[in-house]
C-alpha cells in the first residue's frame, strides 16, 4: 500500500512539472489560456525539430532520386555502346614470313582466324595481303586497322583508321595494305570488335 501511494506521488509530481495546474477556484478563462501558452510553449519545439528532420530527409531523398536518375543514364549509355577501350588481337609480321600473335580478346580470336597470310615487295615498299576467315555460321562484323614499324621496331608515322569488315558465316574477307613508306618493313593488323571509337 505504501509503495503505490508513493508511486502515485511520484506520477503526480512529474505531471505537475510538465503542465503547472492552477487551483481548482483560479480555472478561470485567464488561467484556461495561460495553460494552453505554456503547453503551446512546451510543444513548440518539438514540430520545429521534426520540421528540420523532413527536410534534412527531404534533401537526402533528393540527392538520392538524382543519383539514381545518373546512375541510370550511365547504364542506358552503357548499354547502348561497346565498351571504350575494346581489346584487340594483334598478329605482327614481315616481308621474311616471321609471325607472332597478341590475343586480347578470346571470343574475337576463336570467330575470326587469319588464313593465307601474303607479303610482297612492290615499287619499293611492302605490300600485304590476310585473308580473314569467319568460324561461325552466322555474319559478323568486324572492324581492322594496319600499323607500321620500321626493321628496327619503331612505329613509322602514320595514322591508321579502323575499317569496318562484315564478313558472311564461313566466309573469307580479304585484308590488303601497302605500307606508307619505303622504311616500313614490319606490319601490324590489329582486329577489334565494332565500336563507337575510331
């Protein structure tokens, strides 16, 4: 009994200093209005804090929306486009028949194959002639380009340009170049996937 007295006290003095109460005989309309300004007082705080909270959420669900929106545009480019950067095969060679290979893409190099590799002189400067097979049954495109060195390695100033190559399924495109100038003697085909990049 003891201890829910003192309990109820205890419940009593919180409630009191929470919201004053005025003696039964003052609850007059001054006192009815001064209660509702201390309680307006007392409250007013708290809509300001979850104010400031919707908008620090409101920013944040904005920032939010905009990097999704970026993040989605990015995936639609990417989509839309090859990789920047595509990697290629290399097959290197010289008028002697010496030959090596650099395979930077596995799928390109099991599609497309270099058969009948030919080299000629011709008034001077190297002539070149691939005959690139296509391994699938189906047309593929495929893009080339020829670069030069000189007989000690050295790339011979040139620009070369990728060309577009559509080869039929189980067909044969033939590749021909003749180098740029009298010193070229090693040449460089270099074959990518299509893209976007020239």
């Amino acid at each position: 009994m003891k201890n829910l007295t003192s309990r109820t006290i205890v419940l009593t003095l919180k409630a009191c200093e929470r919201i004053p109460r005025q003696p039964r005989a003052c609850r007059t309309r001054r006192g009815k209005a001064r209660r509702r300004r201390v309680l307006a007082e007392e409250y007013s705080e708290a809509p300001q804090r979850r104010h400031g909270a919707s908008c620090r959420a409101r920013r944040r669900r904005g920032i939010l929306s905009q990097a999704l929106i970026v993040s989605g545009i990015l995936l639609a480019a990417c989509a839309s486009q090859p990789p920047r950067g595509t990697a290629t095969n290399t097959y290197e060679g010289d008028q002697a028949g010496k030959r090596d290979e650099f395979i930077g893409d596995r799928d390109l190099a099991a599609k497309f194959v270099l058969v009948g590799i030919k080299t000629e002189p011709r008034d001077g400067r190297l002539r070149v002639q691939f005959d690139l097979k296509n391994t699938t049954p189906a047309d593929l495109a495929v893009e080339w380009a020829i670069e030069w060195k000189d007989r000690s390695g050295f790339r011979v100033a040139t620009n070369p340009h990728w060309q577009p190559a559509m080869v039929s399924g189980q067909g044969f495109q033939t590749i021909q170049a003749v180098a740029p100038t009298s010193d070229a003697a090693v040449f460089q085909l270099c074959l990518r996937k299509p893209t976007t990049v020239r």
